[in-house]
C-alpha cells in the first residue's frame, strides 16, 4: 500500500525525526463531485515511527477526517469508488499526496481526488513548489515505467540497465539545478528547507554547497520543525564523514543469525542500503555485484541491508534471488524507513552506500555504476 510513498519518498523525504512538538488536530475536508455509498476515502500517513489508516464514507461528495499531529507532514489520499478496500495508490486508482498540517485542509475536485484542488497554507506552496520540480517527476515516471517492463521481460542484458541509470542521474541533475533556483529565490519558504534535504541526498551532503545556503534561509525556517531536522542531518553527516570510524550495528541475515559491522573487520566491505521496491537499487545490482566478483577473493565484501517492511520477507528474498546477489550478506529488521541501521546511518533515501576500509573508516559515500570498481581498483592489489 505505501509502495508509492515510498518511490516518492526516494526524491521528497518526509519530515518524521524532527523534535516532538504539541499535538493540534487538523480538520480534512472533501467535496467531489456527488460521489456516496459505497464510496470511501481512505488517508495513510506515517510519521515517527507509526502508522495509520484513516477512513470516511463519502456522502453527496463530501467526507471528513480529522486527527492530531505535531508537525507537517506528507500522507495519501486515496479515493475508493467501490468501497470493496482498493487502496493501492498506483496505476489509475484515484490517489494523490497532501500536506496534513494544523486548522482546515479542504480537498475539492469535479470527480478525482487525482486533480483536485487542495487548500491550505502549506499545500498551495506544495503546489507551487511542485511547478519548479514537474520536468524531473515526469522523467522518473517514464525511467520507472521503464524498469518495470524490464523486470518483466526477464532480460539480463544489462546495457540497458546503464542507459537507465544514465537517465536517472541525468534527472537528478536537472532536480538539483531547479531545486537550487527555488532555494535562492524564497529563502522564506519551508519548502526551500525540504529542496535543501532532496539536494543533500543528490550530492552525498556535500556541506560545504549544503551549509551555506542553509544558513541564508530565513531564521523562521532554520528554526521550523523541517530547519531543525536538516540541521540534525547536517550534524550527523558530520559524524559520518570520510575518515571517521562507521558506527557498528547488529541485524539478522535472512536466516534470523545475528550479523554486526565489526564482523567484516580486516576487509574492505561495501555498507549497500536498498529496499525490494526501489528501482534505482536493483539497477545497481549487476554493477555491485560485478565488482564483487572481480575482489572477493581480496578482502572485499557486502553488507546489504533492506528497507524491505515488515510482511514482506518473501518480497526481499524473491529480490535477491532475481537480481542473482546471494553471495552478499543480506540483513535487516523489516521496519522500512525506520530500519535502525538506517536511521543510524542518517539514510533519507536509497540507494545509498558506505565503503569500508579493514580498519572500520569510512573511505568512500554512494558510490554508483562503474564508480564502485574503480575505487577498489586503486584501494584493493
């Protein structure tokens, strides 16, 4: 069900680890069309740590949820015409993402919750932020409709595996100047803060670019639930920096066997953080495991680790079988984005990658496609 969350998620972290704030409730309000029984709306949203489903009836069109929260944040509604539980927000399912923030949201449409109007403080800058990113959404449409034609068609001609990536990297570039033009141009948005924190994935947070333009930012946004969260990552990519020791962690292999980071002392090892679900990862398979090929027998190894949710085991293993990486050491909690490994690691979205030296120092941050090998090739004889 939050499979699309979760892709949107790789390009838009959601705030959800800054500092607790008072609860205030907020008020959902639709009208669409003259929708009513069996209709339904449902409303999934996550935040710190907890999930929730919210549901209403649609009566002449119009429905109410209302709730408690502690600060903005991301959820989806999902529009169910037939009020027999279709809640997956993909394909043509009537769905789209809205800010839940306190007071009223009013969600009005003809006949779709897909094009409706959302009105609110934040979700009209949602929107006019959105108009500055449009090009970089529709190319990662068509690279993940791409992708999936692929996995079906049982190829293993991995050419186009490069071509995808090339296009997927190229998107980000574009992502990152538009992103860069909004943040210059309204320092007093919050949504100049989350354009700052997509960047910050896209360029491994390079705090030398990230720092400074966050500190032109508005004192009213440095000081937002959203400022005082990339704050937090900015300190903790302090803590994760080149040079510096990688922090040790326990999870369980797919066979329930406790596994830590320190065990792979003495080698050099590739710290891979990916999830069954995210595209952009299982691309990066063939290339991971190329290079694992080339110098396992020299010390290098792999310590993946999925994202994969809790239920979805058999999703995780059935990707490992498929992308043909057994021979790597697969472990996680199955508690998606709040894997403790990843939280640890300050991970907002995947893929992301560490390499390791024997003596447990972080060398080299996210090294994708051919990037891998040829670091090793200067480090591994």
């Amino acid at each position: 069900m939050r499979k699309w969350i979760l892709l949107a998620a790789m390009a838009l972290p959601l705030a959800g680890t800054a500092q607790q704030q008072p609860l205030q409730k907020f008020i959902l309000k639709g009208k669409v069309g003259n929708l009513g029984a069996p209709a339904k709306v449902y409303l999934d949203r996550r935040h710190n740590g907890e999930n929730w489903l919210d549901s209403a009836d649609v009566k002449n069109g119009e429905f109410t949820i209302t709730g408690t929260l502690d600060v903005p944040y991301l959820a989806m509604l999902m529009l169910d015409r037939t009020g027999e539980g279709n809640m997956a927000p993909t394909g043509d399912n009537d769905h789209r993402l809205v800010y839940l923030e306190p007071g009223t949201i009013t969600v009005t449409g003809k006949d779709s919750v897909t094009t409706a109007t959302v009105a609110s403080p934040i979700n009209k800058e949602f929107t006019r932020y959105n108009l500055y990113v449009s090009a970089y959404d529709t190319c990662m449409k068509y690279i993940n409709i791409d992708y999936g034609a692929y996995l079906k068609s049982e190829s293993k001609d991995t050419s186009y595996l490069k071509i995808l990536d090339a296009r997927f990297r190229q998107a980000v570039q574009v992502r990152s100047v538009l992103q860069k033009n909004f943040i210059l141009g309204n320092p007093d948005s919050y949504f100049s803060v989350i354009a700052l924190k997509e960047m910050s994935v896209g360029n491994q947070m390079n705090l030398a670019i990230i720092e400074p333009m966050f500190n032109n930012l508005s004192e009213r946004v440095r000081n937002s639930p959203f400022g005082k969260e990339l704050k937090k990552a900015m300190d903790n990519e302090k803590r994760l920096s080149i040079g510096a020791i990688a922090p040790d962690f326990m999870q369980q292999d797919i066979n329930g066997k406790p596994v830590k980071l320190s065990d792979f002392r003495g080698s050099y090892v590739l710290l891979d953080f990916w999830a069954s679900w995210c595209g952009p990862c299982r691309a990066e398979s063939p290339f991971v495991l190329k290079a694992y090929e080339h110098y396992k027998d020299k010390h290098f190894k792999v310590l993946s680790v999925s994202l994969d949710k809790q239920g979805k085991k058999d999703a995780w293993l059935a990707a490992i079988q498929k992308d043909g990486v057994q021979a790597f050491t697969h472990v996680s909690d199955l508690k998606y984005w709040d894997n403790a490994a990843a939280r640890q690691y300050g991970i907002t979205a995947v893929p992301a990658n560490f390499l390791i030296n024997p003596e447990g120092k972080i060398i080299a941050r996210n090294l994708r496609g051919e990037n891998l090998e040829k670091q090793l090739a200067t480090l591994v004889q």
